[in-house]
C-alpha cells in the first residue's frame, strides 16, 4: 500500500525537530455544489530543523513518532520570503 502523500503551509516550527503544516483540501457541497475549503494540521517531522513559517512543504505518513506526530517532511517545495 503506498504512502499517503500532502502538500501544505508550515504555519508553527517552534518546537524541537517537528513543524506543524496546515493542509487544506476543497470538496463540493453535495445539494449545492459549491467549493467549500477545509484545512486540518499535522504534526510533521523535521529532523534537520530547515522549515520556517510559511514554507510550503510535501509531507509523507510515516511510523508514529510521538504522541500524535505521524507524518514526516519530504521535501520543501517552496520557502517563504
């Protein structure tokens, strides 16, 4: 089964080795078929500590490493000004 993959903002980096990236997903209301935008966060690792706020970021599932950090950075994909 392959891994789930995500693309987000990193909105937090203020702990040790984990930022937190917001991901946003948009659906279509069912009876009225407009766009409706939901974000969620998760915990990311980030072993190297090279995120910063506003960096968008791919994330990958992973093993569980904490308490409720169960995804890790791939990669940064675009990094804030």
């Amino acid at each position: 089964m392959p891994k789930k993959e995500k693309q987000g903002v990193v909105i937090s980096n203020k702990m040790d080795k984990t930022a937190v990236v917001k991901v946003a997903e948009y659906n279509k209301h069912p009876k009225y078929h407009k766009i409706i935008e939901t974000h969620k966060n998760y915990k990311a690792h980030d072993a190297e500590n090279i995120c910063g706020e506003g960096d968008v970021v791919r994330i990958v599932e992973t093993r569980p490493m904490s308490g409720d950090k169960r995804w890790s950075i791939v990669e940064v994909v675009e990094k804030a000004n």
